[in-house]
C-alpha cells in the first residue's frame, strides 16, 4: 500500500504559485472545497500584477482561481501546469 504525504494547510498559506514555464502567477491565499465530497476544487491566488496569466485568471473579486487539477507540484513553491489554465 502507497503512502501518501500530507500537507498542513497552514504551511501552504502564502506560498509562490508559478507555472511549470517558471512565469510567476502570485500567492496562494486561500482553497475553495466541495462541500459534498470533501476534494479540493480550486486554489485562490493573490495573483502578481506583472503576469498576464495571472491577469486573465482574475475574477471580479481581484483573485485568480487555479483549479486544483491544475497543480503539478508542491514544494517549497507550488506548480501548475500551464495548459491547464486555459
């Protein structure tokens, strides 16, 4: 049986999200959960003013929304696969 990693959701407060081109996209600041099933739905960032990835993320709330199945990697920055984001 594999074992899996978990993270602290605490720990990941604040971390760099870039893309897997390595463009800066912001900060996480939050994740949105579906209610009914417990699975991570989205990553809300506070998006970088400088990338134009970010800047077409961004809702009418200032945030960019990442879906989660968009992450790639988490580390000591987390990475989205850029293709998905579109």
């Amino acid at each position: 049986m594999a074992s899996k990693k978990y993270v602290i959701a605490k720990q990941l407060g604040g971390k760099k999200v870039i893309t897997n081109k390595g463009e800066k996209i912001g900060r996480l600041s939050d994740v949105t959960i579906d209610r009914k099933s417990g699975d991570l739905e989205s990553m809300v960032i506070e998006a970088d003013d400088n990338s134009k990835i970010a800047r077409d993320l961004v809702g009418s709330d200032n945030m960019a929304r990442v879906p989660f199945k968009a992450v790639f990697s988490v580390s000591d920055v987390i990475v989205v696969d850029e293709t998905m984001l579109v």
